[in-house]
C-alpha cells in the first residue's frame, strides 16, 4: 500500500476539513475580481482570442466587439480597446469621471505613442503578446484604479456641496441680521432651529431665505 496515501487517510477528520477550507480560500483569493462585466474590444485574431480566454478564465463576463464603436460602452466596470489615433473622441466621458474602467491594449506594431496614452488617461495598458499574468494584474490595477478615481470625485462632489452650503448660509445670515437686526451669532441659531424644526438641511432653510428676499425685492 502506497504509504503516502495511508498517510492521508489517517488524518483527522478536523485536519482534512481545514485543508479543504483553505483550498477553497486560495481558489477564491485567485479570482477577486469575478462576475466583472468587461468589453473587450479589440481584433479577433490569436491575440485577441487569448484575452478573451484569460479573462473568462478570471470569471469576467465578457463581451467581445468589433470593430471599435465611434464610443465606447459604459454599461460595463472594464473596457479593453484596442489603442487607435483618435482614441480620445471615442470616450464618452469627461476626463476625471470615469464611468468604466479602460485598459487600453497596445498592439505593439508602431512606436508606442504615451502623449495619446495620457490624453486618454486610462486605468492600465497592455501590451501584446498576451500573458496570463499580464491580463490578471491589468484587471486588478485597472479596478482598483477606477474605484479610487470614483471615491475622489465623490469627496470631491461632497465638498463642493458642502462649500456651496456654507455661501448660502452666510448670505442667509446676512439677510437676517439686517432684516432682524439680531448678531450673527443669533441669525445662524435661527437658522440651525428653523431646519431642525422642518427637518430639512441648514442649506435649505437659507435657500429659502435667500429666494424669499430675491422674491420680494
């Protein structure tokens, strides 16, 4: 009898289970990035079959389209495209708001043009030959990236908010110190009552001041 495989049967129960476990884990921790939704948007030649094959190895959706639609897709995290001229009018939004992913894939059959690569500015490059491990980490860079972009335009959107509250508010205190004649102290308490009181936002309690008086002056 193979000694080695005695060896396996012997062990625990609890042993066995944990080494299953954690080859499921590892199994898991290999593909972060499944169920992704990815158009791959490049030539169906051997290279091109190859990414698409990688990337469904990474269990991405993905959806192959050629040739390369005046703009790209945005129902989708990720866009492979093939790297072209007037690459820049083919994306739909504004630079520093993403709405997918874009890697963009470099062919390798002219001189790499990065001032082009800039104006894009996508989330990650590939190069052909396609490698395994060239795909994964484009994917998981590329991800990664678009995420964070998303998170800073959103601080970004907040702070805005938050400044553009604090104008009306103080113009709201203005008007009721003249309109009033309390201290500004006494003007921002009215205000914090007033949207406590309504349950809305200190903002729009002086909005509403601030439309009221433009209404009647």
């Amino acid at each position: 009898m193979d000694t080695t495989a005695a060896a396996k049967t012997k062990r625990p129960l609890s042993q066995r289970t944990s080494a299953a476990a954690a080859m499921r884990k590892n199994a898991t921790a290999t593909t972060p990035h499944q169920n992704l939704r990815i158009a791959v948007i490049v030539e169906p030649d051997a290279d091109g079959e190859r990414l698409i094959r990688e990337l469904q190895r990474l269990r991405c959706e993905v959806r192959h389209i050629w040739p390369i639609p005046p703009q790209l897709p945005v129902d989708c995290d990720l866009v492979f495209c093939t790297l072209v001229e007037d690459m820049p009018k083919r994306i739909p939004w504004l630079p520093g708001e993403p709405e997918a992913g874009l890697v963009l894939v470099d062919r390798g059959v002219s001189n790499l043009d990065l001032k082009l690569i800039h104006n894009c500015a996508a989330h990650g490059v590939l190069h052909y030959p396609v490698v395994q491990r060239a795909v994964q980490t484009c994917v998981a860079l590329a991800r990664e990236h678009f995420l964070y972009e998303r998170r800073l335009r959103n601080r970004i959107d907040k702070l805005d908010e938050n400044l553009r509250t604090m104008r009306l508010v103080e113009r709201a205190k203005s008007l009721l110190v003249r309109a009033k004649n309390v201290s500004e102290e006494e003007a921002y308490n009215y205000l914090r009552r007033q949207a406590m009181e309504r349950r809305v936002t200190i903002g729009a309690v002086a909005n509403a001041i601030i439309d009221s008086h433009e209404l009647l002056s």
